[in-house]
C-alpha cells in the first residue's frame, strides 16, 4: 500500500514536471533536465553505488576512482537529459531532421533487400527512446518489443509517449505471432536486450570479462526467420545533438547444433554493444545490475 502511495505521488510529480519542461525551450528544459539528473546522482545513493560498482567490475584498473565518479555522475546528468527530451517529445518531433542524424542507414536497405525483415538490437544506450523517431521519418515503420511497467499510470503514459513518436509496441507477454507478422512484412523489429532478465530466455556470453545472462531472443528469433540482426545505437554527441549509428549485419552461425549457435550468435552481438558501451561509458544504465544472475543458479 506504501508503495503504491509512492508511485502515485510520483506520477503526479511526473505529469507537473511534464507540465513545465514542455513550456520551455528545448535549451533550457535540457538545462532543468540535466540539473534533476545531477540532484538524482546525490539524493539516490542506492544507485549512484549501483553504478559505481558496476564500473569498477568492468573497468577495473583502466580507470581510476576519481575517473569512475564522474563517469557515474555523467550516467545521471546524461539520462536527466534525455527524460527532458522525452518530455519534449512533440518539439523534438518536429525538429528530428536538425536534432538527429545517421550514419549507415544504406545497411538497413540492403538487410530488407532479403524480404525478411532485420532485428535491430540496441540497448538502453544514449537517448534511445528517440530511435523510433528517426526511423518514422526515413519510412520506416518502428516496432520494438518492450515490458510493461508495474505501475499501469506510468505504463499508459510512456505507452502513449512511445505511440507519439511513432512506434508500434509488443509486450514481451504478447503473442509471438506479432513477431513474425512483422517479419514477414519485411518491417524492422527493435530489441534492447542489454539486462539481465532471469523471467526470459537467455544464456550466459562473456560481457566486460564476466558471464552475464543475456537475452536469446535476438538469436533465437534471427535464426527461426532468417533475418539478419543489425546493431543500432544513438550517440549523444551534444545537448539537442544525435547520431544514429547502424552496425554491419552480426554474422551468423548455423551448424544445426541450437544451443551452441544462439549462445554463439549472442556473444557476438553482445560483443558489439559492449564495444560502445567501452567508448561511450557515460551513455549507458550502469544503475542496472547487470551481473545480478550467477551462472548454475
């Protein structure tokens, strides 16, 4: 019942900053965006800890302490700046083509060339939720599966946030069919398979040097419909500044033995996503414990 309490009262905290940010221009709600993100890094220590840790687990020695905190803090000010965005959604909208651009979209093409769709594999990297954005306005049509949230209010609210910028959500509850009915549109499918999840499907693959249980379902799914997985990232590169990034297609393997395949064909996603994380450590959830299942369990 006190959860619950919190959960109202914060959704209405919610919808009152939402009420603010989209008053102000795109500059200062970024400011207000980045200073809430900032106070998040102090007021909520169990997470600033949580991210600190993680870094330290993956980058051990190659950075120090000092070096660790400010990437940390920047994790904060970065996803403070990215919840204004959301929340401007409809200005960002209309200024996509002067916010966001691309590189290696001619990949996406050629992959749909096949007739049978292309898994796009992100992660909760950058502003992610601006993806689906962008690829509207190329013609894309943007489906990507996700979870609901516990909270209804804050699942009908990002819903619709999602909807608004154009994309066509599946619950991982849904029925697999929708997957494939996208597929075989030859339409593209966005997966962020880049948290350990214990409640689906996964396989331990090497991640910063440790085992970390990883979604298969890219795999799985690529390999059942024959579509190619292409990994796709969105790279702050200023305040209002974007770059879409589209990967090579991830090559497969397909001897016939299932289990070792789609582990294989994880690890060698995965392997991409963590080359980005490496680069631009700022821009990823390091508050998510992303080691939290052990292998045996």
């Amino acid at each position: 019942m006190k959860r619950k309490l919190i959960r109202q009262h914060l959704y209405i905290l919610l919808v009152l900053i939402n009420k603010i940010i989209i008053l102000l221009p795109l500059t200062a709600a970024l400011g207000v965006g980045k200073f809430f993100g900032f106070l998040a890094y102090l007021i909520l220590p169990k997470y600033s800890k949580i991210a600190k840790e993680n870094l330290t687990r993956a980058f051990g020695s190659e950075k120090t302490p000092q070096e660790i905190n400010k990437i940390a803090l920047n994790v904060f000010c970065n996803l403070g700046m990215s919840a204004a965005e959301i929340l401007s959604m409809p200005k960002i909208k209309r200024r996509s083509d002067k916010i966001i651009y691309s590189a290696g979209f001619e990949k996406i093409d050629n992959a749909l060339k096949q007739k049978k769709g292309a898994i796009v594999v992100s992660a909760h990297f950058g502003n992610w939720e601006l993806l689906p954005i962008y690829f509207m306005s190329r013609g894309y049509p943007s489906n990507f599966i996700a979870r609901r949230l516990y909270y209804e209010k804050y699942d009908e609210w990002v819903k619709l946030m999602r909807e608004h910028a154009g994309a066509n959500v599946i619950y991982r509850e849904e029925s697999p069919r929708k997957i494939i009915e996208v597929l075989k549109k030859n339409e593209l499918l966005g997966i962020m398979p880049d948290q350990d999840i214990d409640s689906i499907d996964g396989v331990f693959v090497n991640f910063f040097n440790r085992p970390a249980y990883t979604p298969s379902a890219p795999a799985a799914i690529a390999m059942k419909m024959g579509c190619p997985i292409l990994p796709c990232f969105i790279v702050r590169e200023g305040p209002l500044r974007h770059k879409i990034i589209i990967e090579d297609p991830v090559p497969l393997v397909n001897t016939g033995n299932q289990d070792e395949d789609v582990k294989t064909n994880t690890q060698r996603w995965s392997s991409v996503v963590e080359s980005y994380i490496r680069k631009y450590p700022e821009q990823w959830v390091w508050m998510h414990k992303r080691w939290k299942t052990k292998s045996g369990q």
